[in-house]
C-alpha cells in the first residue's frame, strides 16, 4: 500500500462539506480506507457507483465521497445496486450500508444478492446498533447489550454475519474493524477485484452510541480511543500466531475496587496487571504472565473475581473467510440475454 500525503486523498476523493458525523466516529475512517484502496488500484472515480440506504453509515459514500453516488430508501441499497450493476456492468458497484440497513430491514436482500453472487462489494458498517435513530437493538447486537430500546441488557443473540454470508454464496467475505486500518483497505482492495459478491463487516466505533453499550463511564472525548483499545483487546486474527501469555480477571465489583486484591493475591508470580475494556466482559483485568495455570488455580479462592477468562474467550474472529470463485450473476444473465437474442436454448 502507497500512503500518500493526506490532503491528496482529501483534495481528490472528498466532497469538501461540513461533517455531519458525531466526533470521533469510525465512518470517516472507513471512508479513508475506502478512497485508498481505490487509488491504490487506480480505479478512476468516473467508473466507481456507492449505493447506499438509510442511516449514518449511509452517508459514508453521500454526500462525502466525491463520486456518483445513490442514496436510495432503507434496506434498499443492495436491491437499487443490483439493477445499476445489470445496466452498466463496467461499473465498479460498492454499497455502503449499516447493520440495521443490511443486516436488519435489508437483511433478506443481503443474503439473495450472496446467493447471486452479484458482482457488488458490500462494505457493511456493523456499529451494533441503530446510530442515526437513537441507539436502538439492531441484529447485531451483542447478547447483554445496553441500547435505548433494550435498557436491561438485549435478550437476543446477535448474528454471526460473516458466516451468514458465507454460507449465503458470496464469493469474498472478510471482518474486520476500524482499528484495523490497513488490512481493512487491503480487504477493500481484494473486495473491488473480486468477480463476485465481496462482503466486508467493519466493528465500527460509534462514541455516541457505544458509551451506553459498553457502560463506558469516563470522557466522551476519551471513548472513541477507548472503543478503539477495546476492538484490538476484544479479537483475534485468522491464522497469526496467538499469544497465551495472559489471562483476564472478570471482577464481582469494579475493577478498580478489585485490583488491590487481585494484585496482592498474585504477588509471587510478579504478573503485569492492567484494566482494559472487552466487548465481552466490560472493564475488567488483564494479567500478564507466563505462569498462567497457577495463576488461574490462585485466583480461583478470591472471593472479588467473578470468573477467570482465558485469552480468546468472547473474543471476536477478524479476517478473509471466504475467497473463491463461482459463476457471476450478471455475467450469466447477459449471456441468457445474448442467447434469447439469437433464438438459442439450453446453458
Ligand atoms: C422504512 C424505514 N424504516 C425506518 C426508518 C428509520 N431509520 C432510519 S436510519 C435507521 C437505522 C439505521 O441503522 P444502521 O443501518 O445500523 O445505521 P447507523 O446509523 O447505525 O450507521 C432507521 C430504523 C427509515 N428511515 N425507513
Ligand atoms: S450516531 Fe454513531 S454512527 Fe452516527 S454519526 Fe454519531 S458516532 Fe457515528
Ligand atoms: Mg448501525
């Protein structure tokens, strides 16, 4: 990846307009990715269409992506997406959508567009809610979770959407978050090269939003870092080497009421002991050691530990989980097209 000056990716890529988006959130970061794979692959904008529904995430490619662009109804983007990409097959089709628009109202349009393996690379801004309307439960929600509509923590599980849509029929599905810029933008490159549905989940940051989610109860100014923080704590990579070097200490209290305990408890295994956030856990301890097994029967007699979580537990799966090859629907139809043109039956 070539990084280049920032104002050139603003100067050419960016509809200069007064932000709309709330400080700190992971939209400009995802539009940042995408404008930098697009350069990287010297796409021309003139050949780019975005299509978008309805919501925060919506507004990603319209108005701030300079470039044609279709803001269309919520749900939709996947639908209006497929009928520009049958009439212009030269474009280069990206819909932008959020988890409530693709996954929620437009969730059977996600899986049908995967199904056909339309030629469309489907950037899916998973914020865990409904942003724009107040914080809603969306389908993505996380199990437990604080939302305006579910203030007593969410009775649902939410949907794994990788595995969704991978076994919906897309030929190229990856996750990944914002802290994850630059395999995010390769991920974006190999999408846009893709001949095929590519779907890339993005755990976005939404401070407004998550503070609530997560019960983070500092700063707003410190929660799009902390949220941050909390994406690279909370997964893992597919296929890099994991460390198993560490372990977390769920707290009955707040951790900083327990960490006392906890560090006089584990003072012979000299640990390294930290609070961080988890998406899973909330704020908890962090122990650093090599000695992992004893500290774990040693903290098994503290009273102030709820449970002890070993290092991919509750963690969330980042990566390429799908890349491969299938017939294109578009492609296929104009051959149907051409055939019925010439009066020909049969595959
Ligand atoms: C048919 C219809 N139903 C409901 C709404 C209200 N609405 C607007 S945005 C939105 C949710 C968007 O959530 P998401 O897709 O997750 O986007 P985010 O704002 O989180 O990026 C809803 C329910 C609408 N605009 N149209
Ligand atoms: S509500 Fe959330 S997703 Fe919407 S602009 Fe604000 S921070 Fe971003
Ligand atoms: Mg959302």
């Amino acid at each position: 990846m070539t990084v280049k000056n920032l104002r050139y990716y603003r100067e050419k890529f960016v509809r200069h307009l007064p932000t709309r988006f709330c400080p700190g959130c992971g939209n400009g970061v995802i539009l940042n990715a995408f404008v930098r794979a697009l350069d990287d692959l010297s796409i021309p904008q003139e050949r780019v269409l975005c299509v978008s529904g309805i919501g925060c995430s919506a507004w990603i490619p319209n108005p701030y992506f300079s470039g044609d662009s279709l803001h269309t109804t919520h749900g939709r983007a996947l639908a209006f997406a497929t009928g520009a990409k049958v009439y212009n097959r030269n474009l280069k089709t990206v819909v932008f959508t959020g988890d409530g628009d693709g996954a929620g109202i437009g969730g059977n349009h996600l899986i049908h567009a995967a199904r056909r393996n339309v030629e469309i690379t489907t950037i899916l801004v998973n914020n865990m809610n409904y942003g724009m309307t107040g914080g809603q439960t969306a389908p993505t929600t996380l199990y437990g979770g604080l939302t305006t509509t579910t203030p007593y923590g969410n009775p649902e599980n939410p949907f794994n959407l990788t595995s969704l849509v991978a076994s919906a029929g897309a030929t190229y599905v990856a996750r990944w978050s914002t802290y994850h810029v630059i395999e995010l933008t390769k991920s974006i490159k190999e999408a846009l090269q893709n001949e095929g549905f590519s779907f890339i989940e993005v755990l976005s940051q939404c401070p407004t939003q998550q503070r609530r989610m997560f019960g983070l109860s500092g700063t707003s100014s410190e929660a799009p870092q902390r949220i941050l923080e909390m994406f690279l704590e909370s997964t893992y990579i597919r296929g890099q080497p994991l460390k198993n070097n560490y372990l977390y200490a769920i707290p009955k209290k707040t951790p900083e009421a327990v960490f006392k305990s906890v560090e006089t408890k584990l003072s012979g295994f000299h640990p390294k002991l930290k609070i961080v956030d988890h998406m899973a856990f909330g704020r908890i301890i962090k122990i650093n050691t090599e000695r992992v097994e004893e500290v774990k029967r040693s903290l098994k007699d503290l009273d102030d530990v709820e449970k002890v979580a070993d290092p991919l537990e509750g963690k969330i799966e980042l990566g390429v989980f799908v890349k491969c090859e299938r017939p294109e629907f578009v492609k296929t139809l104009h051959n149907i097209i051409e055939r019925v043109g010439e009066n020909r039956y049969g595959v």
